[in-house]
C-alpha cells in the first residue's frame, strides 16, 4: 500500500526527515482528538525505518493488533503510539515480556496510565542501579589495566 491511509486533516506530530520519531512525539499525536486517522503498513515501516517482518512479528506476539479492512492490515494512532514505545523500549534492551506487561498496564482507555508510570519509574531505577555497578566495575578494570599496561611499558623501556 504505497498511499497513505491519513483520514485526517488535523497535523501529525512528525519527526524530522531522515529520523524515526521519538516516543513522545508519536504518544503526544496519539493523544489528539483525530480518531479516524489509519496507517497502512508500509506507511509505518518507512516512519520507523523497519521492515514489515518486524512488525508482523510484533502482532505475533499480540503486542499489536492491526484491523483488517478488506484483508488489509489498518493501524491506528493507538497501534503506531504502541509500536513507537515498542521500539523504543527495544533499543533499551526491555524483553518483550516486559513491553507486554508495560503496554497491558495501560488500558483500553488508558486508565492504567499511573500505573504505566510507577512502572516505568521502577523498572528504570533498577536498571540505572545495575548499569551504575557494572560502570563502577568496567572503570575499576580500566584502573587496573592501565597500571598493568603502564608497568610493562616501562619494564620495556628500560630494558
């Protein structure tokens, strides 16, 4: 589907050209009052800069749930607002049992919206926790290596 599915004559939130939109620019659009806008997939693939496989990979694990109007795959600004927070929690290194957990939260109406919040507030103090060990480690290691690396330099040097 080379054409776009846009219904709507109120202004997308858009990214820049040559630059995916970030979540909060695909979850501010999400929240305008233009219902009836629709995406097709390949309107999607090229705003996100992924393929179609990815996406239908998504709706296999029931992250996504296009409507289908004459057999073809629909999506909505609710669909695209989910695939853009998908993707981004993809590029944090989430699993996808958690972007499932996090998306559920949220709601047919949006209702779990606080609890999506106190979620992610959780999830990213735990993992800010372990990153900050794991740097603290790597820096300790580079400490030490330096000292090794320096200590042979000058044992050649001298001799």
């Amino acid at each position: 589907m080379s054409t776009s599915l846009s219904t709507a004559s109120a202004p997308r939130t858009r990214a820049p050209k040559g630059r995916a939109p970030s979540a909060q620019e695909v979850v501010a659009s999400h929240r305008n009052d233009d219902a009836g806008e629709l995406f097709g997939i390949s309107e999607l693939c090229r705003e996100f800069g992924i393929s179609q496989r990815t996406i239908r990979f998504y709706e296999d694990k029931d992250l996504l749930a296009p409507r289908r109007i004459n057999g073809t795959r629909v999506y909505t600004r609710r669909d695209r607002a989910r695939l853009a927070l998908i993707l981004r929690s993809k590029a944090i290194g989430a699993p996808l049992s958690e972007i499932r957990h996090f998306l559920d939260l949220y709601g047919p109406r949006g209702e779990g919206r606080e609890k999506q919040m106190r979620y992610v507030v959780e999830r990213t103090e735990a993992t800010i926790r372990a990153l900050e060990e794991k740097r603290a480690h790597i820096d300790t290691t580079l400490a030490e290596l330096r000292l090794i690396h320096d200590e042979a330099r000058r044992s050649l040097a001298g001799g």
